[in-house]
C-alpha cells in the first residue's frame, strides 16, 4: 500500500503550504480585499481541496479492503469513501476550472453554482453522516463497554437545541433568497446534516476517550475535530455575517482560512489510520521474521 | 484497623494529606504506642528508600510513552488479577500480557484490557482468568474478530500471530 506512506506530518505540511500560500496572497492586499487575486486563489483553494480529499479518496478505500470481514466497519469505510469521492467533484462545480476567476463567494456567485455546489455537498454530508453512524456502531457492537454518559446526553441535546435557534435564523443562509428553490432547501439539509454529523462526531469522540490513548484515538479525535469544524464555521460566519454586514468581505476572506483547512482535517484522520495499519504491517512481519529465525536456528 | 488507624488513615498520614485533627491524634497516639511509632519509623524510611530509587531510575531511564503504558498495564493487570507480585507469570500470562501491549499501542489501554475482557467472556473460557491453554485458540479467536473491528485485517492478523503459542 504506498499510499500509506505518506505520513500525517506531510499532510500537515500539505495543509501549512496551502494556508501559508493563500496568507502569501492576501497580507499584500489586506484582509476584505481578496477578490483583488481571485484567480490565484481560486487556484490555491481548488488544488488544496483536491490534494487533501483526492488523498483521502485513496487512502479511504484502500482501508474499506482492510476491514473487508469488519461489517460495520468496511460499511463506515466505504461511506467515508463516497465521501471523500463527492468532496473531491465540489470545488470543481463549485467554481469550475474553465472559469478561474469565478467569483467563489455563494452570495454573488452565479446561481447555478449554488445549486452544483449543494448538490455535491447534501450526498457527501449524508455519506459523511453514515461513516461516522457506522464507525460509531460498530465499536458498540465490539462489546468493549463504551458507554453513553449523561454529558453526552447534555452535548447532544445542546446541539438540537443550537439547532433549533438556527432553524430560528436560517434566513441568514447565503442561499435563503437563492433563485432556485431547490439550493435554498438543500442548503437547509446540508445544515441539518452537520448538526447531525456533529453529533456523530461527539458519539466517537466519547468513546476515543473511552479508549484512554492509542492511535486509534488520534484517528477518532481528527474525525471529530472535522465533524464539529464544520459546523462552528457554518455557525460564526452566519452570526458574523449578520452582526456586522459591512465586513461580510472580511469575514469571508478569514473564514476562508478555515473552510479550506477543513479538508486536510479528513486527511489527517484518514492518513492516522493508514498508520496505525502500517504499523501493524510492520510489526506483524517482525513477529513472522522473529518466528522464521527461531525454525532455522539448527537444535 | 489497628489501634484506631486503618489502612487508609497511615497512608494519608505517611502522604502528608491527612487534615489537621486527624493527624494530631494519629501523632498524639504515636507518641505513646511503640508499635506504632516502629510502625512509622519504619515506614517512613521506607518511602524515603523508594524516593531515593525512584529518583535514581529516573535519571537513568527515560521511558517511552509506549513502554511506560505498557509496564503500568501490567502492574494494573496483576493487581485485578490479585496475583502475587513476586511468583513468575504463567506462559498463558506472559502471552494475555503480550497482547495487551500489542493492542495498547493501537486500540488505548483500557479498549485493549476491555478487549482481552470481552474475548475471555465471549470465548469457552468465560473469565479472564479462567483462560488456559486448552481454551486458548476459541480465546484468541474472539480477541482476532474485536482487533478486527478495532485495528483492521493487518491488526487481526497480529493480534493472531502476537497471540499464537
């Protein structure tokens, strides 16, 4: 498995470049005043979410094989994969190569844009949704005692109720006025799908610390730092946006860092996982290499 | 409990985390029990002895994080398992103990003695300590099928092989 080679510190450097390169371009001009390079950033975002998902798509189904005879957990996989898979189309339909120049930001962006973009983003949200549901169950099913605990209950029931305030203020979607009835709806389900993700991002984040350490854990808490990222910059763009309308630009231009830093998160998580199965490679052929030694050694 | 202090009351006493009246009164009866006051005395310099070697291994070993869970693993394993300290572990101990490390370094400490847990009560067995050679295939099987969900084919496969007499 080559891909396992590449190792979370590359990834993470991977997601220091893109950042690194993108604050290159912006400091010159200031913050609010990004669109002055919308071409290069646009380069710099789509290359970035392509490089940090199309690793994960990779990676993501070399491990569905690894857990062939682990239902739930080639199912959590496999949906982790479709994922990946529909992560990787979005920035292309979202502001599609042909057109570098587009303008990427949902408010005055080309409507059909929208509408190409959520209809990536609802499908990956609810495959994201399913790996997380799956991976979540089948720790349960392995019988280790992972218990759901009354904070847990608290958290999640702070989450439905932060949903519901919301629902309360889903006019301030950049898709609530969209020309198409259809964006503004799934624009609304893709909301509810991150609750929802966030949720199953909480499940799995109780049992890592169930688990004490391991690398297992490192995997769960990236998978949950993606999970609950997501959802916090849904929610402070909105608020900010509403807050202060006259720095939409600003708040735009810094949320950015944030949205296109979410890929890299999956990444991570994926790559810790091909790690901890490359580490178990490694071992398993010293164990076999030891037990070969000890047959040759003559009586 | 002898002479009105437990167990407990001495180790406090011994940390420094008794409160006040506590430790007046356990020092009010030292001063007139010379059981006790031996008992003290030699307990005292007990823990002074095992400062002093502690501090010495300290700067002579630095451990790993990997290493230092697994030693402290072990410790945990032998006092559920109440065994004696001193008696040599079993061959069936030595290879539960093994595993365990195997698993810590992927799945954690408590999902790798949980795990060990689970396969003993899944398996003929029925209890952890009730694992012996005989039973041990139908044990290492189910602890196999948890790796797998837990760590994948390649972690099965080395929990199998880490496992195999």
């Amino acid at each position: 498995m080559e891909a396992l080679r590449i190792t979370p510190r590359l990834v993470l450097i991977g997601l220091t470049a893109h950042l690194a390169l993108r604050l290159s371009f912006i400091l010159p001009v200031g913050f609010g005043q990004a669109d002055k390079h919308e071409t290069a950033l646009d380069a710099i975002r789509i290359t970035g979410a392509l490089a940090a998902y199309g690793l994960a798509l990779l990676i993501c189904r070399r491990l569905a094989d690894e857990y062939r005879e682990a239902k739930w957990m080639r199912l959590a996989w496999l949906a982790l994969t479709v994922n990946a898979a529909l992560s990787f189309i979005r920035p292309l339909v979202r502001s599609p190569l042909p057109l570098p120049g587009q303008e990427i930001d949902l408010y005055s962006a080309p409507p059909i844009y929208g509408l190409l973009h959520h209809l990536a983003l609802t499908p990956a949200n609810l495959f994201l949704l399913l790996g997380l549901l799956a991976m979540w169950w089948a720790y349960r099913e392995a019988g280790l005692g992972f218990k759901f605990q009354r904070r847990d209950g608290a958290a999640l029931g702070g989450l439905f109720l932060l949903m519901l305030v919301f629902f309360y203020y889903k006019d301030l979607l950049t898709e609530a006025q969209a020309l198409y009835r259809a964006t503004s709806i799934l624009q609304l389900v893709a909301q509810v799908q991150l609750f929802l993700i966030a949720a199953a991002g909480l499940l799995l984040h109780r049992i890592s610390v169930q688990m004490g350490n391991g690398r297992l854990a490192v995997v769960l808490r990236w998978l949950t730092l993606y999970a609950l990222a997501r959802l916090a910059l849904v929610l402070s763009v909105s608020l900010l946006r509403a807050a202060w309308p006259q720095h939409e630009r600003l708040i735009t231009d810094v949320a950015d860092f944030g949205w296109q830093a979410a890929p890299w998160l999956f990444s991570l998580a994926v790559v810790h996982q091909a790690e901890l199965t490359a580490l178990a490679a490694e071992r398993l052929a010293h164990i076999k290499q030891q037990r070969a030694a000890k047959r040759t050694v003559p009586v | 409990m002898r002479h009105g202090i437990n167990e407990e009351n001495w180790e406090n006493y011994l940390d420094g985390k008794l409160p006040p009246e506590e430790r007046d009164r356990i020092e009010a009866h030292i001063i007139g029990c010379v059981a006790c006051w031996e008992f003290q005395q030699r307990m005292l310099a007990l823990n002074a002895r095992l400062r002093e070697v502690g501090a010495a291994m300290d700067r002579s070993h630095v451990l790993s994080d990997e290493q230092l869970s697994a030693g402290l693993r072990g410790v945990y394993a032998m006092i559920c398992a109440g065994r004696d300290a001193a008696a040599p572990p079993t061959p069936v101990q030595q290879r539960l103990d093994e595993l365990a490390a195997v698993m810590t370094v992927f799945c954690g400490t408590q999902a790798a003695a949980s795990a060990l847990q689970t396969a003993a009560q899944r398996s003929p067995a029925r209890s952890l300590k009730q694992v012996t050679r005989e039973n041990w295939e139908p044990f290492l099987q189910r602890l196999s099928a948890i790796a797998h969900v837990l760590c994948g084919r390649t972690g099965a496969h080395l929990v199998w092989e880490s496992g195999r007499f």
